[in-house]
C-alpha cells in the first residue's frame, strides 16, 4: 500500500506478526543486520489493541529513528 502513494512515504516502524513465542525470536534475531534503534515484541491485550483482537499472535516491532 505504501508503495503505491506518489509521493513517497517514509515509514520507521515494521510490524511482523509471529505465530509464537519462537517464532518472534527468530525473527528479532534475523533482524539484527538491519541495525533497528529497537526492536520489542508485543503480546496480550497489546496485540489486541494492535490487530482488534487476540488470537495467542505475537507482533514484533522494528524501528528505526
């Protein structure tokens, strides 16, 4: 979507939805060359809030300042 605007979009946060506790770690691991400022998981009612509801899902955020 992103992608598509003309006039450019420069965006600082990736949200990745892992299906487990593993799985977000790998993928916070696999991130480590992108030299992310931080890089966090949320789970619980934060991930509810994140997607509109709650599913056991784990979201891992990368961002970049």
């Amino acid at each position: 979507m992103l992608r598509d605007l003309r006039e450019g979009w420069n965006a600082d946060t990736l949200y990745v939805l892992a299906a487990n506790s593993d799985a977000a770690e790998e993928l916070a691991r696999f991130a480590e060359p992108w030299a992310a400022d931080s890089v966090r998981t949320v789970a619980g009612e934060q991930t509810q809030t994140l997607l509109g509801a709650y599913d056991g899902s784990i979201v891992v955020m990368y961002w970049w300042d």
